[in-house]
C-alpha cells in the first residue's frame, strides 16, 4: 500500500448536485484517459453514436473484437487516432452447431462442417470446430498447424466422460460453446497461434488491426479466471467440477485452474513477442485481486478489473476492504514492468445511468478512485451503464469531470489513519496534483475533485 504519509482527516459530505447543467460535451482533460470497451461508442444521452472524428480526442485505448475493429479502426485512423487497439479473444471454449459432441467420437455432419465459429475466439473459421473434432478422432496434425496434434485434453470433462458444453446455443445462431482446456500444450499453442494471426495476419487471414503499428496493438485476452465457479452454477452441462480439476474428495482444484491459465497466458505472450517484442497481451482479470500470478510469470502488459470501485450489476461501492485492495493490486501492479515495458491497467466502474442520484454520486466516486492510482496513458477509465443488471458498455457519459485539468501528480495516494480515539473513523485517501488534492472517501463512496465541478448526469 502506498502510504506516503498519515493525517487526521474529516469525512467528506455528500455531493451536491448543481441544479441547472451544461451539457455540451468537453474533450477529457490531461488526467482523464478513457477507453472502448467492447462496443462502438454511443452517446447515452441523445443515443446517437459518437463521430468517429470525436473518437482520438475522447479516448486513449479500445478494445473490439476482430469484426468491429476490421470495421472501425481504419476510419479511427484517418482521422488521427494513434491510441492502442486491444483485439478481443475469448480462449475459454470452442463453438459448435450441435450439442451432440459432447460425447468423444461422434463425428461431424455437412451442417457442421459449415458453422462459423464465433469472430471473437481462437476458432472462428469456418469448420474449425470439426476439423479439431476430426484430428482427435483421426490423429491427425492440423491443416494450418502441421506440428500440431489436437487430443482429448483439449476439452475439460464432466464424471461421466462428456465434454463439458453450454446449457444455451438450441436458438441461437452462435451454436453451442465446448469448454477448454488451458492446461492442454496444444490448446495453449493454437491459441498462442491465432492470436498471432490477428495481429500479423495470415495467407487467406487479413490481420484484425491491418498494417497499424506493433507498438500500438496487442491481445485482449477475457474470462482469465481464478476459481471453477461458473462450472458449478448450473451454465454447462454436465454441471459439476471438470474431473480434469478436482481432487480425490471430488472438490475443485481452483489453484490449478488459476495457474493452467496463467500458463496459457504466458504460452501467449512468448509467441507474440517471437514475432515482435512490441506487441501487447492484455488480460480481463474480472474482480480478481490476486494479480501476482501475472507480475512474476511477466505473461501480461495490462490487466483489467471489470468492477472498479463500484460492484458487478451497478449495486453501489464495494466494502472498504475490497477498494482498499483494489488500489493496492493496480498500485503493486504499475509499480513494475515486463521487459522494458511499464504495466497498464484499465479500470471499469459499472453504475446505473437511469438513476441521477447514484450516477452523479457513483461517477465522480468511480473516477476518483481512478485518479488515485492512474499513470498517464498508463491507465484507462471507463464508466459504463449496469441497468437491470447487464454490462451496457456501448453507453458513454462525457463526465464534467473528465475535462479536469489536475496537472502531474505530485506523488502517490495516501491513506488517513482509520481508527480516531479508537473508535471507528472514516478511511479517506488523498492524491495531491499540481493543480490541487483529490479526496475520497471510501466509507461514505464520495469524492471531491479541486474547483467546483459539474455532476455526471444523463439529462
């Protein structure tokens, strides 16, 4: 934790939010660098989507999957931008027409044969799925691959032999998803692979990011889990621990997964960086605030929490504990590089934009904590709309207080003592800037920013 020095300090009071607003959006200031997340950006407050001129000005980095980046980053270039484009890669499953394969060996119709993978995983060709399927039953290598063997192990398993499929996928045209293996060698390598071919591209394989730099592309790699949980609630089927992670008692090894994974990530980087050591693997680490798995194996330039500062479904502020932590893993993590490159972090605060009092509460809440341990271009923001409980990351809010000018830091966060008189006291942070002192309060969720600064709102 960095604690540069400790002072009694006052609770902070509850925001007031002004009565008239402008609402004419300003380019974020010098502290706030803002990223895409998923979607293209739409303005929440007319729903029309932002220009793609408006796009380098507002934002430093963006995350797309292979279509919407073949879609927009060209235009996003002739217009100025030089921020860093993160392609999207889900390596957790394989997508499939049918659920019929989850028993081993039975073999592919025509129809699937024909079925387009998903565009934002390793396997998006067309007929990827069977042709893996095929090689196991066969033994033999990959057409794209030749040195490599797909087995059984690629896949994870129910007790009763089955691979582990998707519950969901009869109605959809996106099929069904078979789980994998991140601790197959040949599973880790093809996704290592493909990844690869997003960025460099391929015969027959334009690259997602065409000819932009290597110094300003990288993979985003999602779903990098620490725990078997999802495996359990009842989203695959067979439900249960895979028996490739549980122990003689039956109970799951979530140690194991966590670090098969990280070795997935490492298998990753190692093939990027063969080609060209510029280039950026970036992970979605979720809620997760054990980072270190990551920081020693040096598998990854930037990671993600998804719920920065406020919680999962835009249920208000998480617990002390939890933010207190949360700053500590993202301050832990840039202290440090990979290589000769620095760390990043991109920092995600889900919050409910049809509710003006916990937007104008929670956002500038959100960013104050952002503010405590951002690093320039460094470090991403991005406040996204969690009503009724989903991840509605096309909606952008131009915060007021995005046009901020704090100035350079003058240090990191400090933290005031919490108990006062031994009894409990307020946990309150602060982060001095050249152009003032930025406070937040941890116990009450508040925030206060230098100068009178309009409140975040959607009308």
């Amino acid at each position: 934790m960095p604690i540069t020095s400790l002072r009694l300090g006052l609770a902070l009071l509850p925001l007031a939010v002004p009565a008239a607003l402008s609402l004419e959006p300003k380019d974020p200031g010098s502290n706030a660098r803002l990223v895409i997340v998923y979607q293209y950006p739409v303005d929440a407050r007319n729903a029309q989507p932002v220009a793609d001129e408006r796009v380098p000005a507002l934002f430093e980095k963006l995350v797309y999957a292979r279509n919407q980046m073949r879609a927009k980053l060209p235009s996003y270039r002739s217009q100025g931008w030089r921020g860093q484009s993160l392609v999207y890669l889900n390596f957790s499953g394989i997508a499939a027409r049918s659920n019929l394969h989850s028993q081993p060996g039975v073999p592919c119709t025509t129809a699937d044969w024909q079925f387009q993978g998903y565009q934002n995983r390793p396997a998006m060709d067309r007929g990827d799925f069977c042709e893996i399927i095929s090689a196991i039953h066969t033994g033999q290598a990959l057409a794209d691959y030749p040195d490599i063997y797909p087995d059984e192990s690629w896949f994870v398993h129910g007790t009763d032999g089955r691979r582990i499929v998707s519950l969901s996928g009869a109605n959809s045209a996106a099929g069904y998803e078979y789980r994998t293996n991140p601790a197959a060698p040949g599973w880790r390598e093809y996704v290592a692979r493909r990844a690869l071919r997003e960025l460099s591209g391929a015969p027959n394989h334009q690259a997602a990011v065409g000819d932009y730099p290597p110094a300003q592309t990288g993979i985003f790699l999602d779903n990098i889990e620490r725990t078997l949980h999802k495996f359990n609630r009842g989203l695959f089927v067979p439900n249960g621990w895979p028996v490739e992670y549980r122990d003689a008692a039956g109970q799951p090894r979530h140690a194991d997964y966590a670090a098969a994974i990280a070795g997935l990530a490492a298998r990753t980087r190692a093939v990027l960086t063969a080609r060209d050591p510029s280039y950026h693997l970036w992970g979605n680490l979720g809620d997760e605030q054990n980072w270190a798995p990551y920081q020693a194996g040096q598998s990854l330039n930037g990671a993600m929490i998804e719920s920065f500062a406020l919680r999962w479904g835009g249920e208000g502020p998480w617990s002390v504990p939890v933010l207190l932590q949360q700053l500590e893993t993202v301050a832990h993590w840039q202290a440090d590089k990979v290589g000769s490159l620095p760390r990043q972090a991109m920092l995600a605060a889900p919050t409910r934009f049809g509710d003006p009092a916990k937007l104008a509460r929670e956002a500038r809440f959100a960013y104050g904590m952002y503010l405590l341990v951002a690093q320039g271009t460094d470090t991403v923001f991005n406040l996204h709309d969690s009503e009724g409980g989903g991840q509605r990351y096309e909606r952008f809010l131009n915060c007021p207080d995005y046009a901020l000018e704090l100035g350079a830091p003058t240090g990191p966060y400090s933290i005031d003592p919490v108990l006062a008189n031994g009894l409990p006291h307020d946990t309150v942070l602060r982060r001095g800037f050249s152009a003032g002192e930025v406070v937040v309060n941890l116990s009450q969720g508040t925030a206060s920013l230098p100068g009178m600064q309009e409140a975040c709102r959607l009308d």
